[in-house]
C-alpha cells in the first residue's frame, strides 16, 4: 500500500512512558481487560467505543503535540490523511462538514478524555476527545498472534477505528448507547455486533475510495480481509476458549467482518452500509 502526504491530526506520545498519566483521573480505567490473548479483551481488540461514553472526562496531556518521525508512525499518518480525504468528500456530499478526529500513537499508557488508556486494550477510540489511541506494538501481535500481516492489515485497523469517528459524527453511537442501555445482555451484545459491522463497513469504503486513488496495490485487499478474519469473535472465542459462543459476541464473526468489509469496498458509499437492517 502506497500512503501520500501525512495528517496534522497525529500525535506521537511515545518516549513518554507513563508520564502522560501524571495529574487527576489516573485510576480511571475505560474498557476492562480480562487477560486473554496475551492481555487483549477481545470485545475491544478493535474498538468497544460507545463504553467510553459512560465515563467522566479527564484532561488530556499538555504541551505541544509531536508529530512521528519514525516509518510506522508516518504510515499511520498516512492512512489517516487518505481517511480525511475520503470521509471529507463524503460528508460534503451529505451537505455537512467532516471534524477530522485525532489519532495518538502511545506506548504501555496514556490519558484520554475517556480516561486511562493503556496498551492492553487494544486499537480503541474515545468519542469524548474524538481521537483513535493506538499503541503500535498491536501490529506485531496483529502480525505474530493474529497471523495477519501486512501494512493493508495495519491500515484496516486505523480505517476500522476512523470508521467509530464517523457514527459518532453521524450520531450513530450515541443512538445505540441509549438503545443499549435500555435491553438486555444479549439484545446489547447484538447491538454492539452491529456497530462494530458498520465500522468495518465504513473501513471498506474507505478501502474502496483508496483503491480509486491508486493507493491499494495487489494482494492489499486481501490484507485487509485477513485482518478482519482474524479478530472475528469466533476465531478468538476458538483460540482462547476452546469453544465458539454466539450469543456473547460483540464484534461479529471472522465471515461478517470480512462480509461488511467487501460491502463497503464494492459500494464506496455510507449507505451501503445499515448493518442495523441485517447482518
């Protein structure tokens, strides 16, 4: 995958330690972790952004944002610039404006306006500072445990997470936080299902307008679906639990992910995309 030009929009943490962390709201922890694979809660592997909208904000770190320097820091920035044309573009069409989210690149823990935000978390995004947090060790993981690798793979993760931006601009996740809060167990794992559908979804297009600007070369596509494969709830349920269990799903399916996936890609267009209709 070629990337062109980097986004304003990332700031690297890294080198920081857990010195993001110093002032109030160290103790808030945002997503729960229960220690499977190698300390990643599967229901936030990529994302379990409408539970972050139930906390209190805590104040980001200060001082000046520093951009990445390093290849796989620019690469992120890369791909979130590509994010910021296309989903730019689209909005346009909707007659509204696009707010660019942020992405910070960080290292073992990080404040966010969510809260703490550590690495054992995976990929995830926080909707009350409107920014994608990423340590970038997951790509190894995505690579090693995951065995999908591939910097399309690696793009898939941050379109995936961009993906939770846009149904927070649209008021998607507002709508089914509320939904969720009202139903029972099951009805909120099925609604969570359906949100993190649409994001992989919204990754697809994304994937396909890239692809019209000659950015996805052979074989990336397939990066991409292998990445989504791989973190289905019934590929991790079979590797860390021996067994598959539907009704705890929360992000779908190895064959749902990549299904919405390659629905966004074929379409290009937002409405493509109501996994709220069926999935």
């Amino acid at each position: 995958m070629r990337i062109e030009g980097q986004s304003s929009n990332v700031e690297d943490r890294r080198g920081m330690g857990r010195g993001g962390l110093i002032g109030g709201g160290i103790g808030t922890i945002v997503l729960v972790v229960v220690g499977l694979m190698f300390g990643i809660d599967p229901r936030v592997i990529l994302g379990l952004a409408e539970t972050a909208q139930t906390v209190q904000p805590a104040r980001a770190p200060q001082g000046p944002a520093k951009a990445p320097t390093d290849a796989e820091g620019q690469f992120v920035s890369g791909v979130l610039l590509d994010t910021e044309k296309t989903w730019s573009a689209l909005f346009q069409q909707l007659g509204r404006g696009y707010r660019e989210p942020k992405v910070v690149i960080f290292e073992q823990a990080t404040r966010t306006a969510c809260g703490t935000g550590q690495s054992a978390m995976g990929p995830f995004y926080c909707p009350l500072d409107q920014s994608v947090y990423i340590d970038l060790a997951f790509y190894k993981a995505l690579q090693q445990r995951f065995k999908a690798p591939g910097d399309t793979a690696q793009a898939y993760v941050i379109a995936h997470e961009v993906g939770h931006h846009v149904q927070n601009q649209l008021g998607i996740m507002e709508k089914v936080q509320a939904m969720r809060q009202r139903a029972s167990e099951a009805q909120a794992n099925q609604l969570s299902v359906r949100l993190e559908l649409q994001a992989d979804c919204f990754a697809g297009v994304w994937a396909h307008h890239a692809n019209n600007r000659k950015l996805l070369e052979a074989g990336d596509v397939e990066e991409a679906m292998r990445a989504a494969a791989a973190v289905g709830d019934d590929n991790i349920q079979r590797r860390t639990q021996g067994q598959i269990v539907p009704e705890s799903f929360t992000h779908g399916s190895s064959e749902q992910r990549m299904r919405w996936f390659m629905t966004g890609m074929k379409s290009g267009q937002i409405t493509a995309c109501n996994t709220f209709e069926g999935v």
